[in-house]
C-alpha cells in the first residue's frame, strides 16, 4: 500500500513548540500509512536521525530573502515532485501564499494552511495580512489554527479547524525528579526561574534580562535557566554580561530533560512579544508548575488549573512583584489526576491530536480520487 506522503514545511527544526508538536504527531502516528518529509530553511535540524528512523526524510532549502521568489519556489516545487507529496502543510505565516502556490503548481492537490500566531511581528506584516489572508483561502484546501485568535488572525472570519498544541502528557507528568541545583552547582535553597524558547526577538530575552536585573538586586537567591539557542544568542550572552547577571542568568542551550528541568523548577517564565498558542505553556501546566506568561498570549493556553497568571510586557516592576510574590507563597500543588483528566478532555493529548491529523492526511486519498 503507497503511503501517503505529507511534506511538513516549516522554518527549522529547533527548540520550537511548533516542530515539538509535530514530531509528538509523527511518533504516534500510523506510520505504515503515513510518512513526513519535513522541508526548512535552517541547518538547524535536532529531530533528524529520529525522522530517519520514523521513515521519513528532511529537505534544507535556502531562504526565501537569500534566493529570491522564483528560486525558492522551484525549489518547493522540486521537493513536491521528488518526493510525489500528497499534502502540503505549511507552518511559516507570511510565507504560507508563496508555499501553498507552489504545491499548486507542483500538482499538490490537498494543501494545508497552519496558523500559529495571533499577532503581526511587525507594522508591514500587519498591513499585508488582508492579502495574505485572500490568497490562503484561494490556495488552501483546509486552514488549521493552534487557537481561535491565531485562527482570526491569519483567516478572518473564514472558517478553520483548531488543532490543539498537544504534547505527550505522561513524559511531562510522570517526568522523575531533576537535582538541576546540583548539575549546576547551585546552593540548595536556590529559588529555580525557567524559560524555554528559542533565543530570539520574539520570545524577549531582553525583558528577562532587565527583569532579573531587577531581582537580582533585592534578593540573591534566584537564578532564571534559559533553554533554548537561536539568532540571538550572542547578543543575550554579551547583555548579561554586560548587566553582571552571569551568576543569576544562565543560557543552558538546547535540552532534551525539559520535562524533568519542570519539575525542578518554581515557576515558568514567559515574556513573549507575539504568541499563538505556546506548547511551553501546556508543558508547564502538565508538570503542575505555576507560569506568568505575556499578556500578548491567547488567553486559551490557560487551562483552568490556577497556574497561569497573564502580565503585559511593558512594566518590568509588576513581572519582578508577581514572581517574588510567587517564589514566598508557593502555589498548592495540582493533584496529578486532576491534571491528567484536564489535559485529556480539553484535548491536549498528543496521541488524540495525531488521530485527528491522521484522518485529515488519509482523505487526500479519497480528495485525489474526487477531484
């Protein structure tokens, strides 16, 4: 039986909640049906020898400002046919028009657009998004969301299927105990601050900085762990340096414990400066952990539990209040069956959300047959 062939195209395969999500769909996914041939820009590429062995492929394409229009979507276009793609899902927002048109042209005939943003990252992109927004509903034979504002950002008020951010629920929850006080040598009552997101300008390392600036001032005792590498890196370095916080900041790179840095830490920070629907922030509420997240965030990624508290990320006072009131009044701990059974109904299993991705990649069978 010819399985069916879906071409993942995103930016990079990172530290990123979108291909964490991703390869959480292809683990669980039938893989005698389906195959993933993931497409990026980046050589950044941490999933691949997992992807190998899954049976699926990676391509790197050069970016789109580097080689120009005509050149990046025959380079699109080269992939769809080497590999006889039956879908197309597209990941990159601003791009998705261009993408989607070249698996128009390659003869991809179920093309998939994904928004995961609720906001334009800058004044140009937010004056094109009506165009953009005609020709995805032109191209496009599905239009998915992580939420519904990324949903209305990126479509209107077209109609869209939302696929919840999910995540593998047992490694989070079940995830044993990480004694980080002692890898990193730090003193035993040390209060542990956490990030995890790519360092970039989108998730406001620089915001963190000024935020631990501040803390580090007026008690001595915290210390915030960053997991992540990205663009920015160097620039972050040199800006704790700068501020002296090398002991009370710390760039950890990427991570594969994520869920056992969790259950080590007090509190997940989450400054960003747009957002869809950020996995971290399920992440952290499966590990039972409180998060003050950016008020720029959809409000859904809030599960209900009592461990998010939404900030804007414009007032570095009230983020450093919020997470020493935080760090002297710890939360009550969530029972672990209550987090369990709140996951599973609100759909943010990984093992349902590959279900659901598996029958829409299945129908462009029958969609070939039909059109």
């Amino acid at each position: 039986m010819k399985k069916t062939t879906v071409l993942q195209i995103i930016s990079e395969l990172g530290d990123g909640g979108v291909e964490a999500m991703l390869m959480d769909a292809y683990r669980n996914i039938d893989h005698r049906k389906i195959r993933f041939v993931f497409v990026v820009q980046s050589n950044r590429r941490r999933y691949e020898d997992e992807i190998t062995h899954l049976g699926g492929a990676v391509h790197q394409v050069s970016p789109l400002k580097e080689v120009g229009l005509v050149a990046y979507m025959r380079s699109i276009i080269s992939i769809c046919k080497k590999e006889k793609a039956d879908v197309v899902h597209c990941h990159n927002l601003t791009q998705n028009p261009i993408l989607l048109l070249a698996a128009k042209l390659a003869g991809v005939q179920y093309r998939i657009s994904h928004s995961h943003l609720t906001t334009a990252f800058s004044r140009k992109i937010e004056m094109m998004m009506p165009i953009f927004r005609t020709l995805i509903a032109w191209l496009s034979t599905d239009l998915l969301a992580c939420g519904k504002e990324a949903g209305r950002f990126l479509y209107g008020k077209r109609m869209f299927l939302t696929i919840k951010n999910a995540i593998d629920i047992d490694k989070f929850l079940d995830a044993p105990q990480h004694n980080i006080h002692e890898e990193l040598n730090l003193n035993p009552d040390t209060k542990v601050l956490l990030h995890v997101g790519r360092l970039s300008q989108q998730k406001n390392h620089d915001f963190l900085v000024q935020v631990m600036k501040k803390i580090s001032s007026i008690r001595k005792d915290v210390v915030l762990l960053c997991c992540g590498s990205g663009p920015d890196e160097e620039r972050v370095t040199n800006q704790i340096k700068e501020q002296k916080l090398e002991a009370f900041m710390l760039l950890l790179g990427s991570r594969s414990d994520i869920p056992q840095l969790m259950k080590a830490a007090n509190l997940l920070v989450l400054p960003s400066l747009y957002e869809g629907f950020p996995v971290t922030l399920v992440e952290s509420q499966a590990s039972g952990i409180p998060a003050i997240a950016s008020d720029r965030i959809d409000s859904e990624s809030d599960l209900g539990l009592g461990l998010v508290e939404f900030l804007p990320v414009d007032s570095v006072d009230e983020w450093v209040n919020s997470i020493l009131s935080y760090l002297d009044n710890p939360k009550a701990k969530v029972n672990d069956n209550r987090l369990r059974e709140t996951l599973i109904e609100q759909g943010y299993s990984s093992k349902q959300n590959s279900r659901i991705l598996e029958k829409m990649y299945l129908k462009s069978c029958n969609f070939r047959r039909e059109v």
